[in-house]
C-alpha cells in the first residue's frame, strides 16, 4: 500500500492534464494518470517515471469511473486528491440552431458529467484521508465566443458544482476549480514550427500566454495543507484577461 499522497488527474495523456501530473511527481505525490488514449496516456505516464501509473478510463462511463476507483483502492488503498481535468477541448459548436441533442449531450457527459461522477465514488475515499478536489473549467465559464454554447454551458456548470461539492463534502474534504484562459498547450515541436506573435502575448496583462506549469503550479497549491481554508472557490488564471475591457475601435 502506498505511503505517499495519491492523486488521479484524469485527461492526463497531454497538455494541462500532463503538466499538472508531471508538477505533482515533482512536488512528491504518487499519480494515477487516466486517459481514454491508452497509447500516448500510457507513453506519457512512463515519462514521469515509477511514481506515476496509468489507467484508461473514460470520464462518462460510470461503469468506467467506478472499475478506476476500485483499481486505486486495491492497488493504493488510498486516495487524498482528485483532479477532473479530463474534458473536450475544442469550445465551438457551431450555430446553436444546427446542435445536435447528440452533441449536447457529449459535451455535458465529458466536460460536467465526468466530473460529477468521479468525485461520487472518489468521495469515500477522499473522505477517509481529508482530501481535496480540484476541477478544471474555463474563462468561457464566465464569458464567451459565439457558437460555444455547449462547451460554455459545460464549463458554467462545473464551477457551480464546484461550490455545490465544497458546501456537502466539507469539512473533510475541500473542493475548488481552476478556470484556465489561453493555455499554450502545443507539444515543443509545434511551438517551434508555429511560434506565438508577439500581440498572442502583448494582449495579456501580464504580457504571455500561460503555459500548463502555470495551473499546475496552482492545482499543487489548491491541493496542499496552505490552502486548508480554501474552498468552494473558482480561481480563474489568464493572465488577467477577464478583467480588461477589449472595446472595438
């Protein structure tokens, strides 16, 4: 059984989902990385090394979360945080007038069912060891693009659970989401072949992009013992985009 803290962040495989497993690794936590692409989950997870193993798992499947759940009891015996990164990343839906009910209802299932379902059946053991959960929306939570209904509605509605959960699992475990703005999320290879311009960084008030080390710097923080009054909170990291008035000339 393990001895360290054990964490899951789901959508693991890639971007902010990686970078925040990879920052936990550093930070000493054991990481169970879960994906539904087993091919570069499974690669990705043995970059990180022996304090990291991998689990294919899709977020919408209950059957799914609760074989994952039971995996971790077995194989841990423990489980003190929960990270529902895991979700669609592509915000555009086109015309809400040409949405599906089919395509809807993907967008909820992955991006605020999943998360729903794993802090269900995470809860009695998160419980047990005074846990956290941090979930990962988005600044479309708050604002939008047109044609982004449903990731928007997704996202929305994961920071209100977030507040709900905090509220029915407190005190023993603490619940908060992350809302992330421009995350740069491409592979090194891809930055290279296709920088950034200068006004992609200029725009920003803190004058970058985010990089996936910045949430993940942030979900370490939300998940350790100095954020122990913390909780029911939507923290929004975009470099203080959301709070710039942007007006046509």
């Amino acid at each position: 059984m393990a001895e360290k803290r054990v964490v899951l962040v789901t959508g693991a495989a890639r971007g902010i989902g990686f970078g925040i497993a990879e920052g936990l690794v550093r930070d000493g936590w054991q990481v169970v990385g879960a994906d539904i692409d087993t091919r570069v989950g499974r690669a990705a997870m043995d970059r990180l090394g022996r304090a990291a193993d991998f689990i294919k798992l899709d977020v919408s499947d209950e059957a799914d979360v609760t074989a994952a759940i039971e995996a971790i009891r077995i194989t841990h015996g423990r489980l003190d945080a929960l990270v529902n990164n895991a979700g669609l990343r592509n915000p555009e839906s086109g015309p809400v007038e040409e949405l599906s009910l089919e395509a809807w209802h993907r967008w909820l299932g992955v991006n605020l069912t999943g998360p729903f379902l794993l802090s269900k059946h995470s809860l009695p053991l998160l419980h047990r060891q005074g846990g956290a959960i941090v979930n990962i929306a988005s600044t479309r939570a708050l604002q939008s693009e047109a044609d982004t209904e449903a990731y928007a509605a997704s996202k929305g509605g994961l920071v209100a659970l977030t507040h709900a959960l905090a509220v029915s699992a407190g005190p023993k475990v603490r619940v908060n989401c992350i809302s992330p703005g421009w995350i740069d999320t491409r592979t090194a290879e891809q930055q290279r072949q296709k920088p950034l311009r200068q006004i992609d960084h200029a725009q920003h008030p803190a004058g970058r992009v985010g990089e996936p080390a910045d949430v993940a710097a942030l979900t370490a923080f939300l998940l350790s013992d100095q954020a122990g009054f913390i909780t029911g909170q939507n923290w929004t990291i975009d470099g203080g985009m959301v709070r710039k008035m942007i007006y046509a000339d």
